[in-house]
C-alpha cells in the first residue's frame, strides 16, 4: 500500500481546519444554510480547475461515469450537505475546537459502522478504544457548572450525529471512487470531486432558490471570505480523496484526527476560546482511542 495517503490526509486535515475557521465566521453573517451552500457552491470551479490539471498531467480525459458512481456520490453529497449543516449549527453553541472534537468521533463511528454492515471484528481493544473515545466525547460535553443533563446534551448529540454523516459520506466517495472503470489516483480522485461538488452545488442552489434566496445572495455579498472558504473545501476534498483512492476510509478518518489539535490552535489564535481542563483531558481520551485504532488499521 502506498503511504502517500499520509501527507494527503495531513494536507486535508490543514486545509478543512482552516475552511472550517472561516465557514464559522461565515455562519454569523449568512446563517447556518449560507454558510454551509458556500464550501460547495464556490469550491466547484475550483473543483474544475483541479481535475484540469490532472487530465494535463496525465494527458487523458476524465474517466467515464456510470449509474454505480453516480449513485454512491449521490449518497456521498447528501451525507456531507447534512454533515457540515450539523457542524455549523454546533459552532453557534460550542467551541470551535470542542465542535471539531464532537465530529471527531467519526473515525470510531467509521469502525461501528464496518463492524454492523460490512460484518468486518471489532477485537476487544477495538472495543476499549471505543469505549475510551466515547467516554472523552461524553467528557468535553458538559460545560463547568452546567447539570449533567443540562443544554450540554443538544450540541453533542449534533456533533455526533455530524459525525456520523461524515463517516457516511466518506465511505461513499470511495465507493465511487472505486467504481470507476479506469484512472491514475489522482484522477480518479479529481473526477469524483468534480461530480460530488457538482450534485450538491445544484442540490443547495435549487434549496436557497426555493426556500432562502437571501442566504444565497448573501454569500454574494461577502464574496471574498466566501470564495476563500469554498478554495479551502475543494483543496481538502481534493487531498481527502486522494487519500481514499490511496487506502481504506478508516485509516484516513483516523489519521485526521490531528485536526483536533490544529483547531485548538486556532480556536485560541482567532477566537479566544480556552478550553477548560476537563475539555482538554476529553480531548486526549479521544486522541487516545483513535489512535489505538488507527494503529489497529495500519
């Protein structure tokens, strides 16, 4: 297996960290739809741009679609429209940093779901380590002061669920990324980008039409910070799919959890968020676990 899926997993990892600081900027001035259309809606020429340059590289046309790769990138593209709406909505309440943490339950969740629907064992340190993640989610979930049952409950329910569409997407685009007949990894990868950006740049765009014409024009109005967080989405998808062309779902979603801490970084650095112990011992029970199941995978 090549390990060329590690550098590429690092870069999404960057990129969607920085996309994600400037979505939730976004989402206080253009609403949570607004904001979440934007990653997708102004990443697609981008998207184009990328797949260009592969088919130069490799002095071919894109590979051929068929109704198996359009129908795992459909799933794939509803799976993240959910996903980052999810996510944006928990940054209204939480933290950036402890938002990223809640969705960082995915890659155990990716193992959860293999485990259910693709019958592939979960060993017993599997388990412990799903058990340790689950518990540093349940950690951080609660504010100081806050009853254990109190509003600490809603955000982490959203960022689990957020996950979980995560998790989902991320297994589709490899299924379409694998469904195709023909292409160099890279290719393969621009190809799918392309289609996926393009499903939901419709999807959204027919939405705001319908329901939201003001968030729509919205984005138009802060078309700078807007274009810059949809660059920053298609970079990170790009480098995510490459990496899924490259080695299993779970092994990337896991390696990405070194997003948790470049949105510690920049929660501190942008936001002046702090992050209280307890949030903090959460967040290497989570690192902790992952991690053992990453090592699992690899």
């Amino acid at each position: 297996m090549s390990l060329l899926w590690i550098p590429a997993t690092l870069i999404a990892a960057f990129a969607q960290t920085l996309r994600n600081a400037t979505q939730r900027s976004l989402t206080e001035a253009i609403g949570v739809v607004g904001a979440t259309q934007v990653r997708f809606v102004f990443g697609l020429p981008f998207a184009v741009l990328f797949l260009t340059l592969a088919c130069l590289i490799a002095g071919t046309w894109p590979p051929a679609l068929n109704g198996t790769v359009l129908l795992w990138s459909l799933g794939g593209a509803l799976a993240q429209i959910l996903a980052t709406g999810l996510m944006l909505a928990v940054m209204k309440e939480r933290s950036f940093a402890v938002t990223t943490a809640y969705t960082k339950t995915e890659p155990v969740q990716v193992a959860i779901f293999a485990a259910i629907v693709l019958g592939d064992p979960l060993s017993p340190l599997k388990l412990a380590a799903v058990a340790v993640a689950t518990f540093g989610v349940m950690l951080m979930s609660f504010r100081p002061g806050q009853p254990a049952l109190g509003a600490g409950l809603r955000p982490l329910a959203l960022g689990i669920a957020a996950g979980g569409f995560f998790a989902l997407a991320a297994v589709c685009f490899r299924g379409a990324i694998l469904a195709l007949d023909s292409g160099a990894f890279f290719m393969r990868a621009s190809t799918i980008l392309v289609v996926g950006l393009g499903l939901q740049s419709l999807m959204l765009i027919g939405y705001l039409m319908a329901r939201d014409r003001q968030a729509l024009v919205a984005s138009l109005g802060v078309w700078r910070q807007s274009l810059f967080a949809g660059f920053l989405g298609a970079l990170a998808s790009q480098f995510w799919f490459i990496g899924f062309s490259l080695t299993a779902v779970a092994n990337v979603r896991t390696l990405a959890l070194v997003e948790v801490f470049l949105a510690q970084i920049l929660s501190r650095r942008l936001f002046s968020e702090a992050m209280s112990r307890r949030e903090l011992i959460g967040m290497a029970l989570i690192a902790a676990g992952v991690a053992v199941i990453l090592a699992l995978a690899l």
